[in-house]
C-alpha cells in the first residue's frame, strides 16, 4: 500500500520538491502591499507562489512537463481538504452566533447569489467558455475554490475561471470592495445597516477594507458597521459551500445552457480565435 | 474491495502527509506558529480532512454530493457548541494560519496551470473585469436584499 506512494515520489519528486521550494520561499516574501493612492493592493505568498510555479511550467520554462503540471493537479485537491477542515472548523466554532443574528443577515446570503444574473452574460460575450461558470457563481472566496475544483476537478475549464477569479480577487479585492463600498454609499439609495452587511460577502480582508470605508461615511453607524460586516463575513463562511453546492452551480449552469449557444454564436462570428477557450489541449 | 479502500485510505493519508509537510514549514515562516503548535493543528485538520474524504467514499455509494462539502462538515460539526471535543479541536486549529494551507495549495496550482500559461495571459483583462464584475454584483445585490428585508421588517 505504501508502494503507490512510493511510486508517485519517485516517479514526480521534481513536483514535491518544487512546490515545497516554491512554498518557502513565497513564504520568506511574505504579504506584499502596494500604496496606489487609492487604496492597497495586497500581495499573499499563495499568489507569488502560483505565478512563479506558472512561469516553470511547459508553456514557458519548461522546467515541468505535462505529466508533472498533471500530478500537481492532484495534489491541488490533497491541499484543498485541510483548508475545506480548517473552514469548517471556524464556521462551527461560531455557529452559536448564528443564532443571533437577524433574518435581514440570513437573507442577504441570498443576494449573494445576484451576481450570477450580472456576470455571465457579461462574461459569455467576453467569450468565456465553461470557465464563465466557474467564474460567476459566486464570490469565488476559499470554500469556492474548494467546491469547484472538486466537483469539476483541478483541470476543468470550471475551475480555472473560479481559480482566476480568487487569484486576481486576493490581488486587487480589499482596494476594490473599498472602492466599490464607497461608490455605492454615494448613490444613498440603500441603508447604511443593509451595505455593512454587504461588505461581509468577501474575504476577511475585503470586509475589513469595506467595512472601514463604511464607518467613516456613516460615522453615526461607525460601530455597529463592522460587526454587522464581521456577521455576514462569518455567516457566508457557514453557508457559502452549501449555498454553491445547492443554488449557485446548478442556477449558473441552467443558465449557461440556456445563453451560451445565442451569445456563443454571435461570438464565434465575430472572432476566428475560438482557441481561448479551455480545450486547449 | 475492503482491500481497495484500504490502499485508498493509506494512500490519502500520504498525501496529506506529503502535502502537510509544506503547509507546516508554511505555518512555521510564514505565520511564526512554532512545530509544536504546527503539528497540533496539523493533526487536527489533517485528521477531519482524512475523516472528510473518507466519509465522502462512503456515501458517494449512496448520494453523490461535493467530498468538500463532507469535510467542511467534519469539521463544523467537530467544532459545534455540541461536539464533546469542540475545545481541543477549535484550540489545536488555531494554531494553524487560515491561509497557511494556500501556500502550498498555490504552489501546486501554479505548476498544474502551467501548462495553460498563454491561455490565462491572452484572457488576463477579461478576468479582471469578470473579477470586478462578481464583486460588485454580489455586492449591490447583496445590499439591496438586505435593504429590503430591513425595511420589510421594520428595522431601520
């Protein structure tokens, strides 16, 4: 029983060795935060990690080759299982707060799921093939990652429009969502109470980043902003891999196959290049 | 086919062990946890993934639903205020980084998308814009059901 393993280290270690390198020295980096005037774009090691594990693989340095960019894949799933424990384990740690939140919290979880009726058009007449699902169903935060990578598997066309997504989300999502909070706040046509619980659809940081921004328009809400942020922060971390599993993926993919062959015909009109697509190989 | 799941079984424990190893050096650089705190959460998290992947194999017999799922719920309900570990299990846990299993995760998925490198450069402006456009419609639509619960209810 150990052989397969055995098998799998001698066969890929270059893999092993690579991420393990590619790890600690991401590491040794460290969050990296760029000053753009309008806000901060923040750098985590995961993201130098991915890029430079990209730059070695066989479309440019070649240092990995197909069969090792494959078992990599797999291991991408072995590395999602102690992150999914880790979530998990926080959302259960404060399930006892659920109950106290209100139905307004409890619902707005829904409108997470909003998105989808924005973005894949849009991103179908971008041209985006399968990876529009991946892409759109949700927020795409960690437990998204989790979900469609294993539904669809690490090389499905799927899972690299959610992977893009969390990618460039890390990157510019705290600058972004204070940006947007901001914006939206101007428009005074929702309560100061119903955009703190919006800023908690992201990440810890996204929130952190919203709800801030929040707090000193409304400074009459300053302290009540980020706790209710902190609530829906917390709560889309308990309902977010259910909420995908059961109304996001199947509602996207409905749609997605009642759009994709209107908009993808007049897309496949207008440009030659159809190869962007996720069959690549 | 009891013998089939048991090569399974070990075989995955290898591979969280194999891939444990990074997340711990992770822990350990990147969020100054010491190997003792380390290999406290790891066996935690390790162990509910395991448990996780393993219950998942056992049910997929019966309903197919997201292994994920199985372990994100391995661990909510090891860490519920039910749970007669719920102490031990959120304690341990907590000296593990949220993010210190993406390092490793990152590292993988850079080398496996390194075969669609040109891909992801030719399309990198769609993505932002499709990345921006998700979080500003989850956003919006997330206030706007929230606005209209609160006014429904009577609240604000």
């Amino acid at each position: 029983m150990e052989s397969s393993i055995k098998g799998r280290l001698l066969r890929y270690w270059k893999v092993y060795a690579g991420a393990l390198v590619l790890a600690v020295l991401s590491d040794m980096i460290g969050i990296v935060k760029f000053d753009i005037g309008i806000g901060t774009l923040t750098l985590f090691p995961m993201v130098f990690a991915t890029i430079i594990g990209g730059l070695f693989g066989p479309d440019l340095l070649r240092l990995f080759d197909m069969k090792e960019s494959g078992a990599a894949g797999a291991m991408v799933l072995v590395c999602l299982a102690p992150f999914m424990a880790k979530m998990g384990v926080g959302a259960g740690a404060n399930l006892a707060r659920l109950v106290e939140v209100g139905p307004a919290l409890l619902l707005q979880e829904f409108g997470n799921l909003g998105t989808i009726l924005i973005s894949l058009p849009v991103a179908l007449l971008l041209g985006l093939k399968k990876e529009a699902i991946g892409a759109c169903y949700s927020i795409n935060r960690d437990s998204n990652l989790g979900l469609t990578t294993d539904i669809y598997g690490p090389d499905a066309p799927e899972t690299k429009g959610t992977f893009a997504v969390y990618i460039v989300g890390s990157v510019i999502g705290t600058v972004f969502m204070s940006l947007l909070a901001s914006i939206v706040a101007s428009w005074n046509v929702f309560h100061p109470l119903a955009l703190a619980m919006a800023s908690g659809v992201g990440s810890g940081s996204m929130m952190t980043a919203a709800a801030g921004t929040l707090a000193a328009i409304y400074p009459d809400y300053a302290e009540v902003i980020p706790v209710l942020g902190g609530a829906s922060d917390m709560l889309t971390g308990i309902t977010g891999i259910y909420m995908g599993t059961f109304i996001g993926l199947p509602l996207t993919t409905w749609l997605y196959n009642k759009l994709e062959p209107t908009v993808g015909r007049i897309f496949a009109r207008n440009t030659i290049n159809s190869n962007a697509g996720g069959e690549a190989e | 086919m009891k013998a089939k799941a048991e090569i399974r079984f070990f075989e995955q424990m290898g591979l969280l062990a194999l891939a444990g190893t990074i997340m711990i050096l992770t822990n350990m650089i990147g969020y100054k946890y010491t190997l003792v705190q380390s290999l406290q959460g790891y066996a935690v998290l390790g162990g509910i993934a395991l448990a996780g992947v393993t219950i998942s194999r056992f049910m997929s017999r019966f309903i197919k639903l997201p292994t994920m799922m199985y372990v994100s719920l391995t661990g909510l309900l090891l860490a519920c205020p039910l749970s007669p570990f719920k102490e031990q299990v959120i304690a341990w846990a907590n000296n593990f980084a949220f993010l210190a299993p993406a390092t490793a995760l990152g590292a993988f998925a850079g080398i496996s998308l390194g075969k669609d490198m040109k891909n992801f450069g030719r399309m990198g402006v769609k993505l932002i814009a499709i990345t921006v456009l998700v979080i500003t419609g989850t956003f919006i639509m997330s206030a706007f059901v929230a606005d209209q619960v609160l006014k429904y209810t009577g609240s604000v």
